[in-house]
C-alpha cells in the first residue's frame, strides 16, 4: 500500500523499538517462570492478544479475539499458552455498548498521511466491517504485541472437543511484564554482560532489602525517531527515587535472566505524604506549587497531600493525570510559547503490597489518545503499560503528575452499589470514546485538533458521565435527595466544562446517543465530533491539559475533596541530554503575558462556582 511504502521513509518510534528482541513478546517463553519466593504473577488472567484473519472474523462473527494466555489462576493452569478466543459475555447492556462503538473501517487519505509521516495506525483493520472495541485492540499495532490483563467476571467455556473461549463483561487493561519483583538496584553487573544490574531482593520475613543478591536485565531503549531514548537505566542505581526499592515489571527470557519490561519507584506509591498542606493552601499549590520550578527538579519525586484523609486497602480515588514536555539539547517543538502536555483520567486504588503487606497506591489510566509514533493505544492502562513502561512509557522522559482525588461525594449514596458513580460513569464513558479513537470513527485515525483531543474528549467523557448520572437520579427521586453532595459536585464541574452556560452540539448529541442506548432504544444518530470554531469556544477551559488539571482538581478541593499529588520528573534522571518542561496554559512560556491573558479570558465568561466548604 502507498501509505506502508511511504512510512518506510520516516519510520515510526514503534517500528525502531521492535528491532530490540527484547522488545517483543516471542523474547520471552512462556514456560519460563521466576522464583516464586521473589516474584509474584501480576494477575489471575493474562494474555496477548492476536488479531484474527479476516476469514476467521468473518466465520465466527460479532466482536470477538484470539487471546495466548501467559497467566491464569491456578484452576486453569492448564490454560497457559494456549490460544483462547476472548469474547464478550451476552448482557443486553453490555452488547449494546459493543455495537454503538463497532464500525467499519477503511482508512482515509489523512490516515495514509499520518502513516508516511511515522505514526502507527490500524492498517490491518484496513477494509473490515463490523470492527469491535476488541478487535481493535487487538488490531492497533502491527504485531499482536497488546498485553492484556482481565478483569471482572471471565467465564471458561467449551473445553474437550469444542474450543476453549473466555467470555469477559468488563474491557481489558493493557498491562506490560507478567511477574513483579520488589528490589534495591546495586548498580551495573558488567561482568554478566550488557544491561545487566545486580539487586538486591526484599526480604518479607525481616522487612528490608536484605534478600538474595541477583543479576537481572534492565534494556537500554534504541532512539526514537526523533533521536530521543525513551529511558535509559542510567542514574538508576543512584537515584533518590530508588530509596525505598522499585518494583521490577517483567519475565525471564529463554536463559532464565529477569528482564525487565516496567519500573515503578515503590516510594510513590506507598501512601506516605512528604508534605502536608491545609486545605486553604491547596488553590496556591495546584496552579504555583505542583509544578514549580520544574526544570531544576529533573530526576526527583515528591508526595504532597491537601487537606488529605487517611487511606484504607480497599479504597479507591479518582484520578488526574498529566504530564509536560521535553526540553534540553534534543526538545521537543512547543509552537506558540505553549507546552501543551497531556490530559487523562484515571482511578487509583489502594490494594496490599504483595511483598511488604503495606498499602499500595494501584493506578489506572483512561487514555484518550491519538495515533502516535510510540504506538501508545487509546484505552484504559495500568502504570506498568502507560507511565512505567521502559519501550514507551514517559516515566523517564517526561514530567507527571498524578492527582488522587478523596472524595466520598463522587461515589453518591451509599447502597447504590455503583450506580450513582462518578468515577464509575466516568469510566464506562471513556471506555467509548477510548474505542472510537482506536478506529478513528471508522477512518482509521484519531488526530489531534483544538476542538478533538485527549483534554477536548476526556472532558466530553466527563460530561457524558455526569448526564447519565442525572438521568438516572431524576428517575430516582428518593435516592436523588440523598445524592444531593454528588448533584452538587456534578454542578460545579458542568459550569467548569460548559463556560457559556452552552453545551457544544456534538457534546450534547452524543449525551441523547448513550442515553437512548442505556434505555435500550435504537440510537438517534451515529456519533458526532464537531470541529468548528464555535465547538472549541463552547469548551475552551478544556482545550489545553494544564488548565483542565488544575481547574478540575480545583473544584473538587473546593467541594471539600481530598487531593494528593504524586510527582516525577524524569525518573531516574540519567539522560544528559533532555530537561523536563512543566505543561503550561497558552503562551505559558511567555510568563507575564500568559497570566495577563488567563484573567481576561476569566473575565470574559462567569466565575466559577466555588461552593462547598468556602475554601
């Protein structure tokens, strides 16, 4: 094809890595398994998914995968390494949510262009009809390498003579590394070859890192097309992110060597402020503080709770995620004096260490991403697949800021049993936009635009999710008055999303869409993503990351929200040749001219409404 001709001119970040064996799953056997004294399986089910022909799709029909699975629990042990069809279970509501976000798909002349130009699409979907949210996962890169854990309800069925399939009702998470080690990093282990580094394992009888010495692979990662490392391991052994120890994500390869896929410094997630403010401090600390002075905090990391509560396994936060640019001697462009950054939600939950028995902060991203040259796939991910992942996560690369949001409210009354759940809502919400992205609405590419993009269409997310919250509580008047606290909040955040007291025409069209499918009517029309300039000015505190972070998490503290802030810059910190750039509001670079620009704009449209606890 003329745009896979093209794309060998200027190849993408995805295509470079892949020259790396490590870097691809056949790198590690599945009949290879670690120490089971150091290492623990990352879930009860894993796999990867692998995309099937068109012949296949077509004979079996409806939205369905080949799955290999690399982890099961112990009763279908028998499971691993085969390869599984992965389908949806036949809930009513569950189907028709599968069939609003299913499309052909044939991709586009701007696809092709994205192509040549180094980003990865789904050109193997190229052509197909009734292409599924599964499929499509499946399908996003292309090679099956899209790791997924299962989550929810998996029913086994067939077995003997019939083919073994799972049936799943919730969507997968991309995941990354089948086994976790908690280690201290010694530093380099030259004499066992490249890469190699000698740690020192945890030790769950005594407590501290005081287990067996061991030599594992951490790669250094190619460069990019724009000549970048994604990470490097260098400074990791040195690093004060390093303190506490890091949890190793990976498998051995085929000579029995750990070799690491995912880091995560367990001092982040360990619910442990480093600094503690009021909540009459918080405003100052979201827009001033959290990402203050930035470039001269390269390879550091910081805790800091407002006005927090104290955290119980079991617990469950919303989150905010972001992360800013690239700078130093190979930067990347930031046009207009603006670093634009990046925008998702997310959940955090707080689960038992598997090492230690601590609390442990476990996130999630719900990532609302276009086609890019790293081959990141929209969809929801956990830390290991999107921050931590050493081919193409931007812990080492890039600034981040993930804020846990604790706020009784957002969960609505209690005995609702998720009902009435703003993160809950806003996830199945996303789920959507997250698979339309994949297909790109049937084009083939989701690109980014003023009035599309990740902060445009998270914030549509979060519309969408507080309008099915409404619908259900006016059908509910007895439950709506105990609701009043997440009415509230839903208010406060509808008046941050819709400026003029207007809501954007593909907005509101897509809310009549999810709610006709939730009442089981056939949709009014197909989806809509407007793109004039009056749908960028209906949304305008939406259209850059930096200010949607920070207003959102504004308006949750001023409804008495809890928030804590988890900080990286460049972790380990090691690569000479990049600096961390915060995200900024438009022309933040420029300083005083973008705080004059911010207050008009402010001026132009009503105050928010900071009700609530007055803070």
């Amino acid at each position: 094809m003329a745009g896979s001709a093209a794309s060998e001119d200027r190849p993408s970040s995805y295509a470079l890595a892949q020259r790396m064996p490590f870097n691809r799953p056949g790198f590690f056997p599945l009949d290879r398994r670690p120490d089971p004294a150091l290492y623990r399986p990352r879930a009860a089910w894993q796999g990867r998914l692998i995309l099937p022909t068109a012949a296949e799709a077509r004979q079996h029909g409806g939205d369905w995968v080949w799955i290999e699975l690399e982890l099961a629990p112990p009763a279908q042990g028998e499971l691993v390494g085969r390869r599984l069809r992965l389908t949806w279970q036949e809930r009513p509501e569950l189907q028709r949510l599968v069939a609003l976000v299913t499309t052909d798909i044939r991709l586009t002349p701007a696809a092709r262009r994205a192509i040549a130009a180094g980003n990865v699409l789904p050109e193997r979907l190229d052509g197909r009809r009734a292409v599924g949210p599964l499929q499509s996962l499946a399908g996003a890169r292309p090679h099956d390498d899209v790791i997924v854990r299962l989550e929810g309800t998996v029913e086994v069925r067939g077995g003997g003579e019939t083919m073994t399939e799972l049936w799943v009702d919730h969507p997968p998470i991309q995941t990354t590394g089948r086994y976790e080690g908690l280690v201290r990093v010694l530093g380099p282990d030259p004499a066992a070859g490249a890469d190699r580094f000698r740690v020192r394992h945890w030790n769950r009888s005594s407590g501290r890192f005081d287990g067996p010495l061991a030599s594992v692979r951490i790669p250094r990662q190619p460069r990019d097309a724009d000549g970048r490392h994604i990470s490097t391991p260098d400074g990791l052994a040195a690093s004060p992110a390093g303190a506490e120890g890091w949890y190793l994500q990976g498998a051995p390869d085929a000579q029995d060597v750990f070799t690491v896929q995912s880091l995560e410094p367990r001092a982040l997630m360990r619910p442990q402020a480093d600094r503690v403010l009021q909540a009459d401090q918080g405003r100052h600390w979201i827009r001033h503080g959290n990402w203050g002075d930035t470039e001269r905090q390269k390879g550091r990391m910081s805790t800091v709770a407002v006005a927090p509560r104290p955290w119980r396994i079991g617990d469950r936060a919303l989150l905010l995620h972001a992360f800013g640019g690239i700078g130093g001697e190979r930067a990347e462009p930031t046009p207009g004096f603006t670093v634009t950054g990046h925008f998702a939600f997310g959940e955090a939950r707080v689960v038992a260490d598997p090492f230690s028995g601590e609390p442990r902060f476990e996130l999630r991203f719900h990532q609302i991403y276009a086609h890019n040259p790293n081959a990141i796939v929209a969809g929801s991910q956990d830390w290991s697949a999107y921050a931590g992942d050493l081919q193409r996560g931007w812990l080492a690369s890039r600034p981040l800021s993930e804020v846990l949001v604790q706020l009784p409210a957002l969960e609505g009354p209690p005995g609702t049993d998720g009902n009435l759940s703003l993160p809950e809502a806003l996830a199945l919400q996303a789920e959507v936009l997250m698979a339309r992205y994949r297909s790109g609405d049937g084009t083939g590419l989701a690109s980014v635009t003023p009035a599309t993009s990740c902060v445009q269409d998270s914030s549509q997310a979060l519309f969408l999710a507080i309008q099915q919250l409404r619908h259900r509580l006016a059908a509910d008047p007895a439950t709506a008055e105990r609701a009043a606290p997440l009415a509230a909040v839903g208010r406060s955040l509808d008046a941050l999303l819709t400026p003029f007291g207007l809501v954007r025409p593909d907005w509101r069209a897509n809310a009549a869409l999810l709610n006709a499918a939730e009442r089981g009517s056939s949709p009014p029309q197909p989806f809509q993503a407007g793109q004039s300039l009056g749908d960028v000015l209906l949304s305008w505190r939406s259209m850059l990351p930096r200010r949607a972070h920070d207003d959102v998490a504004a308006v949750l503290l001023r409804h008495g929200a809890g928030l804590w802030f988890l900080r990286t810059n460049q972790i380990p910190g090691g690569d000479p040749e990049i600096e961390p750039l915060a995200p900024t509001v438009l022309l933040g670079q420029l300083g005083p001219v973008a705080s004059v620009l911010q207050a008009v704009t402010d001026a132009l449209v009503p105050p928010l409404p900071w009700r609530g606890r007055g803070r």
